[in-house]
C-alpha cells in the first residue's frame, strides 16, 4: 500500500449556476513533503467548516483503483489526481477491507479511519454536472475521512502502513450501505450495534443510526 498523491487546494469563488460559491473541491497534486496537522494539511483549507473539515474529517482519501471506473464512466472528462477533491490519493485501500477506526501511518504521520464521504452538490461543481453526486453515492466509491491521530510529513511514494484494525470490523463500504438502505433486516441491525461500538465513528453518525435503530425496533425481529 502506498501513497500515489497529494493534493491541496484553498478555497475559491465559482459561478454555479447563477450563483457565487465558496469551495474547496478544487485540489492539485503537489510535489514534496507536506506537513499533516490535526486538522488539514499544509496549504489546504475547506470552505464551510459547519460540514467540512475538523478533527473528524481532516483529510479525505480516495483510492486510486477507482479512477480506472470513473474513466470508463466519464470517457471524455479528464481525470488528474486529485479532482474527487480527496487530499489523499491511495493504492491498495479499498472500502470493502478498510474498517472505521482503522489506524494507519503515512511518512511519519499517523490516523485514523473516520467515516465514508458524502457527496454535496459541490462534487456536481468540479465536474459541471447535477448528475455527479448521485452517480458518484450510486458507484459505491465514496472514499473516507481520516481524523490525524500524530501530525507528521508526507508525500507521496510514502508506504501506507496499517498499525491497528478496529475489533468491531465495520468497513466503509458496510456503513455506507447501512446509511442508503430504506429498510433493515434484522442482520443489519446487528451492523448498526456494532457500529455504535466504534469509537472513532463521529456522533452524528451514532445519532443517525440511533434514531434508525430506534425505527426499526418498532418492528418484529
């Protein structure tokens, strides 16, 4: 496993239909190290700190292997590292093996696993598209936030190195399904207890699955 880019980007003002807008989205790969503080990294901000940013969404990673999927998808859109607004570009990392509350180091820092993404409209603005954010949430490739449990130097090349798994083994790709989801089986309410053992996932999170939880008490199980 292994760090394939970083990419930065200060917010900015676009037109989007009609409108001005204040985004982040827009990332660029750079080269050389970048220091990893607790909440972003050196010359990145977000743009709207009430659901951007912060301790629990610091850095953004999207694997890779995805851009091969969105190449078929987008033939005609071109794709740089970087333009699914991740700060983090990974090899051999994927949403179905990486867990919440995984722990992981890059370079000499070191994090943890969050939460998956949830696209805004904004995505829709990277790619001059309304349709990208359901297109995107529909693929399963949602990518995840990594909260910087040590600040540290990275760049890319650097090894991703795992340190500890989560014991509750609730992947990314397992949560994103259990948000989505318009009904649950009573599997899936034994994912969502587990999910509220996992330290690291933020309590937004745990309220929302509370109060589906809550719901779907209410039925025979």
């Amino acid at each position: 496993m292994n760090l394939v880019s970083v990419n930065v980007g200060m917010p900015r003002e676009v037109i989007w239909k009609g409108m001005t807008v204040r985004t982040s989205i827009f990332k660029e790969s750079v080269d050389g190290p970048k220091m990893v503080k607790r909440l972003n990294i050196q010359d990145d901000g977000q743009a709207n700190l009430a659901v951007h940013g912060g301790e629990d969404k610091a850095v953004y990673a999207y694997p890779a292997e995805h851009y091969e999927y969105w190449r078929q998808e987008l033939p005609d859109v071109p794709l740089p590292w970087g333009i699914f607004g991740e700060n983090l570009t990974t090899n051999g990392l994927r949403e179905s093996s990486v867990h919440v509350g995984d722990q992981f180091s890059i370079g000499s820092a070191e994090f943890v696993v969050t939460q998956p993404r949830m696209p805004c409209y904004k995505l829709g603005i990277r790619f001059q598209s309304d349709d990208m954010v359901k297109r995107f949430l529909a693929s399963g490739r949602s990518g995840f936030y990594f909260a910087v449990s040590r600040e540290g130097e990275i760049r890319a090349g650097d090894r991703i190195k795992p340190i500890a798994r989560d014991d509750n083994r609730l992947s990314i790709s397992e949560i994103v399904r259990l948000y989505v989801a318009k009904t649950y089986s009573e599997e899936d309410v034994t994912f969502i207890r587990r999910a509220l053992r996992v330290v690291a996932l933020p309590e937004n999170w745990k309220t929302y699955f509370r109060n589906r939880l809550q719901n779907a008490n209410a039925h025979s199980f």
